[in-house]
C-alpha cells in the first residue's frame, strides 16, 4: 500500500510538473519549431554519447565482476546493463533495474550469488562516489557563477547537502565495518542489511585496490559521456544564432540537477529534470526557457531509446524465462538478508575470538 500511494504521489507530481511547463501553446509552437528545424547528425551522436555511457559502465562492471572470479562475455554484461537502463524507466526509484539486473546475474552465476550481488552494489557505489568528487570540484571551481544567480543558489545548497549526506552515510559505513560495529546494529534496524552489505563489499573490494581503483577512474568517463548527450543535443537546437549552453556549463550544472531530480519526487526524475534546466539554464546560461525545456527532455527521450533496445533484448533474453517483477524483487531481497546476516555472522565470530 506505501509502495502504491507513494507511486501514485510521483505520477501525480510528474504530471503537475509537466503540465505547468508545457501548458502553454505558445511555448509548445516554438519548441516543436525548434524540434523540427533541429541537427539530426548532432542527435544522433547524442544518441551515440549515451551508448558510450553504457560500453564504459560495462567494462567498469566487468573489471569488478573479475575480481570476483566471475567473467561474463561482452554481450551478456552489455545485454544486462541495457535490461536494467529499460527497467529503471519503468520501476519507481532510482534502482529499480539494478533488482532485475542482480535477478538475472544471478542466473548467470550459479554458486556465486554472494560475489555477484556485490558487484553491483559496488559499481553503484564507486559510480556515486565519482560524481560527488565529480561535483565538489566543478561547484567549487564554479562558485561564484552558480551563486550569482539567487533562484539557482537556492537549489544547489541541497544537492550539497544530499551528496554530502550521501557521502557522510558511506563513511560511516566504513567506519563501522573497520571497528566491527556492524553486528552490534539492532536486528529491525531499517537499512541493516544495506549497511551490512556495504561491509563486506568493503571487505572483498578493499583488498583488490588496483581493479577498484580502475573502475572508479571509468566513472569519471562515463559521467562526461552522459553530460555529452546533453551538449549536443543542444547543439541539435541552436538556431538563430541564440546561446546554447557550453559544454563546460553543462558539466558545472549537471552534476545539480542529476543529484536532485533522483530524489524520489518523480517517475525518473521526468518533470523535475525538464523545471532545473529551465532554471539554470536560463539564469545562468541566457539560454531560452523553451529551450532549456527541449534541451533536457530531448536529452532524456535519447537515454530512453537506450532503454527501449534493452526492453527488446529482454523480450529475447535467455537462458532465464521471464519472471513476475514481485518475484524478481522478493528473491534479490531475500539474497539481500541472507548476505547481511553472512557478514554479521562473521563479524561476530572474529568478535567472539580469544
């Protein structure tokens, strides 16, 4: 029932959202006349920007996966990491396709379900990490820019707040797993089992620092790739000689707006994305509303065809016939437990040693 009201309160916001920017028929004649007139060659190596995205993110997955002893063909962790792009589309939060991708990893690697699971939690986690280093050093260097504007500053303190909060929670994790605290955490605690999991990925990842350190120098790369697709689909709209956004701009504003709209406020942060580009774009940019508007949702409509051919490859994926998406989340979660209370098990153990 949470689950329920709380998608219904995300599709209703998104909607709220999209129709306070698009409501008006004026802006919608100069947007589709913007769209129309738009550089198919730019769209489409923005098309091509995001497919880097995911051959980066692929090959980051596979060096961490070979850490574990698990060595996956590049089709299978390309096919994979495009089911997860369709699913994460399509299931409220932010990772929702890492569940179906864990799901179906797991399939993959009979008798290393525990390896497997991590290796996702940890590219997620060393993806995260770069784009909070990612976003102190660009904030930092753009500072005054992005305070000159008093409707833009109101904004980026929060995303501060959450990457730094974000940050803060990680480290602490650490904290905990380096002083074996993890098993002192009440059994009903919520988040036990993310915290739990976090420690022993600590434990397997922090040995092989070289591999770690790789993957997380790949995040960087991809993290420029998406803010690729961005540029040049603005490109795609100049017209007129009016100012499109550099791509120096795209990289100090991004990392803003990607940290808030994955707050669970809208589906996919669709809505929420389109109101901060028109924001920063046009106080800090010069760039038309319409335009700022267009830029984003042309952005997300290329990563959503990325989506769609993982949808297709879905529909013919084998050797795992397709499971009910209750059962997919229910099994992951339960991995999930029976993975925390492996660490906690053993943490006690070494507590429990003379």
């Amino acid at each position: 029932m949470k689950k329920a009201l709380a998608t219904t309160l995300q599709i209703a916001v998104t909607l709220a959202i999209l129709f306070v920017l698009f409501r008006d028929p004026h802006k919608r004649a100069e947007m589709a006349a913007t769209l129309g007139n738009a550089d198919a060659s730019w769209l489409f190596l923005g098309f091509a920007m995001y497919g880097v995205v995911e051959l980066v993110a692929g090959w980051r997955w596979q060096i961490l996966l070979r850490v574990q002893g698990i060595d996956l063909s590049w089709f299978r962790i390309f096919s994979l990491l495009l089911i997860g792009v369709f699913f994460n589309f399509f299931i409220p939060g932010g990772t929702g396709g890492d569940v179906v991708k864990i799901f179906y990893l797991l399939k993959e690697t009979p008798g290393k379900r525990t390896v497997a699971l991590l290796s996702v939690l940890v590219d997620r986690l060393v993806g995260l990490i770069a784009l909070t280093v990612f976003a102190a050093v660009l904030i930092a260097a753009d500072w005054q820019w992005l305070m000159s504007s008093t409707e833009v500053s109101r904004y980026v303190w929060p995303a501060l707040i959450i990457l730094g909060a974000s940050f803060a929670g990680l480290h602490g994790a650490y904290l905990m797993t380096s002083r074996g605290w993890i098993h002192r955490l009440p059994a009903r605690m919520p988040g036990r089992d993310k915290i739990a999991e976090l420690a022993l990925a600590y434990n397997l990842y922090g040995r092989a620092w070289r591999p770690t350190l790789a993957a997380f120098l790949l995040s960087f790369v991809a993290h420029l790739a998406y803010f690729a697709v961005f540029y040049c689909t603005g490109q795609a709209m100049r017209h007129n000689a009016l100012r499109m956004p550099t791509f120096g701009e795209l990289c100090a504003i991004l990392p803003i707006v990607n940290t808030l709209s994955a707050m669970p406020i809208s589906l996919g942060g669709l809505g929420v994305r389109e109101g901060l580009f028109n924001i920063f774009l046009s106080r800090l940019c010069n760039v038309r509303g319409t335009d700022a508007v267009l830029i984003s949702s042309t952005g997300y409509l290329l990563t959503f065809c990325w989506g769609l051919i993982g949808g297709l490859i879905y529909l013919f994926y084998r050797p795992t016939d397709h499971a009910r998406l209750r059962d997919i989340q229910s099994e992951v979660a339960a991995l999930e437990h029976t993975v925390a209370e492996e660490e906690v098990a053993l943490e006690t153990a070494e507590q429990d040693k003379p």
